[in-house]
C-alpha cells in the first residue's frame, strides 16, 4: 500500500462487526440518562483555544502537548500566540470546557435549572499511542449545570455507577473518589504541598519539578518510583481542606453510603484538568493498575463558567473512554445485543429474472422486512452460500420460470422446506414464515 493511504497513528476504523458494542454503550447511555431527565447536546469538533485554555489549564498536560490545531490548507502553523488570540481552532480534547462555552453561549442560564445534559462524541489529544491511549477517542458523558448541592455529587455518581451496571460491569470496578478544596482552602493546599516537596526537590523527577513550579497538586498523582517515597509523607488534601468542603464531602460520602455504592478514598486523586474544585471521582477497573486503567473521570468544576467570563454557576459531571468500556466489556465477555442481519436474501438466475428481483426487492424492504441481495452475483450456488452467510431466515429464489409465472420460490434456510408463491401471496406467506 502506498505509505499514506493509511489511518493516522491513534486512529481507528470502527468496522460493522464492531458496531455491536459501540450502539450497546450509545444506546444504555441514552436511555440511562433520557430516564432521569438528560437532554442529548453536540457540540463542534473544533473551537477557539481560549475554551481549554482558560479552564483546562495553561499548565496542564492536555494544554502543553496535546492539543490539535485545526487550519486551513496552505496557511503557516499554529503558534502560541496565535492560539492565544483566538486566529486558530483546536479539536476538541475533551467536552466539559465546550458545553459550558454553550451554556453561556446560548442563554441556558435562562432554563430552568438545573440543566442537564449529555454526549457522545469523538475527542482528541496528541498523546504517544499506546493500549487503552489513542489520538482519536471516543467519550460518553454528562453535565450538570446550577446545582451545588452535596446530593447532586452523590446523584452523578449514582448514575455513574448506575451505568456500569447496565453495561454489566460493576463486577470489577470501583470508585475512587477524594475532594480537591475550593477557591477559599486550595492555595493552602499548594502552598502546603509546595513547602514539603520542596524540601525533597533534588530527589523529585523531572516531571514533578516542573510541576513543583505551576501546580504541586499533580505530583500526588505521579507514578514515579522517586516520587513515590517522596509522596508517603506528603501532606494529604483532606487534612487541609476548609470546612466547607469537608462538610459537603462528609455529605457525598454518606449519601454514598446510603445508596451502598463502593468506594475508596483515594486522598492522592488529582485529575488532569485544572477546572476540578471539591469532589473528584474516577472509576477504574479492580485488577489494573496502570495508568491507562481509568475507564472515566468526573467531578465539580464550580468556577469554570467565571473562568469563561461568565455568571458564577456551579456545575459537575462525569465522562467514560468508550474504546476501554468496549475493552473491558469484551475482557469480562459481556454478551451485547447483536445487530440483527438480513431476514431475506433475494436470488435471482437469468437477467428477465434480475429485472422482476429488484422490484421484488423494493416491495419487501417498503413491507419493512430487512432484505438484501446481489445483484452481480449469476450462480444459484453462490448465491445460496452467501445467505447463509448473510445468516437471512429466508431465500427468495428468482428464476426464468418464476419470472414469467409472477411468482418466487420462497425456501426456508433454517428448516429446508421450500414453496413456490404466487408474488399478490407472497405479503401473507412472509408475514407467517417470520411471524411478523
Ligand atoms: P478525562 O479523565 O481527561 O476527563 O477523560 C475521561 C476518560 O476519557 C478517561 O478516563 C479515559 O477513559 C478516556 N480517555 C482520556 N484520554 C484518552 C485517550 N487518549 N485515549 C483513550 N481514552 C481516553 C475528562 O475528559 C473530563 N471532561 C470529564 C468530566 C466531565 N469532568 C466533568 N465532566
């Protein structure tokens, strides 16, 4: 194959046997969350940087390294002023900044409140490769806007929870969740964190220092083996938030309770988005470990609409990795709903018999049968291995003879019979082979 015609590294190509599995997870989303009150929302794949940069964070990761920059064809490439000045695009890395820009934008500060909503849809980030980590990936999630009560953070991850269960997957997995402090207790925080690992920064890795500079809560987060025996005595976030906060997050973990979903308290789960205040959850499968584990992430980002420049508004919310929910679905070999194939496969020998199949053809498929044929195909015998194939109940056969007689012979793959049927019959004769 010629070397560019080819995908781009971290992408892939969703085939229809697939396909299953994506509309298993579209699907229980949707109806999930259209239950208890979320309206679908779609937003551009692309918008203006300011929208992540503003509250993702300058400093982050996601910020740094793995924005895409849209252009036209022909003009120079991005640079950081330009990005910053709003003259280019980004593709989306994620969608909580995009739908919070849509909330202001489009006036839902009018709606009743609160607002909520959810997606579906492709995200993108320029990150090395790697299993579970792709350029183009694809999330499910939802939002919630106006709502700063405790039981709302108790309620998202009930639906969370909810869902995975519907997805057959709550066997394995478990939710991590800790608070990160508010606007009144987080530079505490920091300066806390800043002054201990300061005194350890010779023996921080390079990450971590760099990160001892722009934001000290991610080196909880760091994997690091250095870094690790440095963090056993870093002062833990809990200790140092403001009343506030400990209250509300004493109230989500008892609503939790209550609900008796599991969870552990994970007081070094950081998240890689600077917009999080208060509670922070992921969910993660049991045996792993790793990095890439996390099958999604959520939590309140109560300032990030003043970070857009609008009204304070407090909002909260969660979104999956649909490529490693469909992992670990095919890992604990959940049986999906599979996408049914044709009922009918239409054969036809000879070319008066072509012409009488294609309109034999249309009536069934306006009958709402699910059909198929073709039409390219000359041999009765290839014909006949490709509806088994196909897996159709139901073999149509066209010949000379029949076409001149208005009539087809109907053979039942499954039971091996076979009729001929006049075609002003055939209506009756399909509706009782497939009991429609
Ligand atoms: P996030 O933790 O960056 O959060 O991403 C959520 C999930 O998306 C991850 O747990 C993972 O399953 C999946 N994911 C992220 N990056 C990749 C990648 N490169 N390849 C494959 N899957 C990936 C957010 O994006 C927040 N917007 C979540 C949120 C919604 N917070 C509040 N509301």
């Amino acid at each position: 194959m010629p070397e560019l015609i080819q995908a781009p590294r971290g992408t892939q190509d969703i085939l229809p046997q697939e396909q299953k599995y994506w509309r298993f997870v579209e699907r229980t989303v949707e109806k999930k969350l259209e239950q208890v009150g979320f309206g679908r929302i779609d937003t551009p794949l692309f918008e203006y940087p300011n929208i992540f940069l503003r509250t993702i964070g300058e400093a982050t990761d996601i910020v740094q390294k793995e924005l895409f920059s849209v252009e036209r064809m022909g003009t120079r490439s991005a640079t950081r002023k330009d990005l910053q000045e709003k003259t280019q695009y980004v593709l989306r890395p994620e969608n909580t900044a995009s739908i919070a820009r849509a909330y202001l934008e489009q006036g839902m500060a009018n709606w009743p409140q609160p607002v909520k909503l959810w997606y579906f849809g492709p995200m993108f980030r320029y990150d090395r490769p790697q299993k579970g980590r792709m350029r183009q990936f694809y999330q499910w999630g939802f939002e919630i806007f106006g709502d700063d009560n405790p039981a709302t953070d108790a309620f998202v991850i009930m639906m969370v929870w909810n869902i995975f269960g519907a997805l057959k997957l709550t066997k394995n997995l478990v939710v991590e969740i800790n608070t990160l402090g508010d606007k009144t207790c987080r530079p505490k925080i920091k300066k806390n964190l800043s002054t201990y690992f300061e005194k350890y920064s010779d023996y921080l890795s390079e990450d971590a220092r760099r990160q001892l500079k722009t934001n000290p809560l991610r080196i909880l987060d760091s994997k690091d083996q250095k870094d690790q025996e440095i963090l056993a005595g870093a002062p833990q976030i809990v200790d140092n938030v403001c009343e506030t906060c400990k209250k509300n997050f004493q109230a989500v973990l008892e609503y939790l309770d209550e609900l008796a979903i599991p969870y552990d308290l994970n007081p070094r789960l950081v998240r890689g988005l600077d917009y999080y205040i208060g509670t922070t959850f992921e969910v993660r499968q049991r045996q792993d470990t790793g990095r890439q584990s996390s099958l999604g992430g959520g939590g309140r980002y109560d300032e990030l609409l003043t970070q857009l420049g609008g009204k304070a508004t407090p909002g909260i919310g969660f979104a999956a990795g649909v490529e490693r929910v469909i992992e670990a679905l095919k890992q604990n070999q959940v049986k999906v709903p599979e996408i049914p194939g044709p009922q009918i496969y239409i054969i036809q020998i000879g070319e008066t018999a072509r012409r009488k199949a294609l309109t034999a053809f249309e009536r069934i498929q306006q009958m709402g049968y699910r059909v198929t044929s073709a039409f390219s195909k000359e041999a009765l015998k290839a014909q006949l291995r490709a509806a088994d194939r196909a897996g159709a109940r139901l073999a149509l056969l066209i010949g000379q003879r029949e076409a001149f007689d208005n009539a087809v012979i109907v053979k039942d793959l499954a039971e091996g019979s076979q009729e001929t049927v006049k075609l002003d019959r055939l209506d009756k004769v399909l509706k009782r082979k497939l009991k429609k």
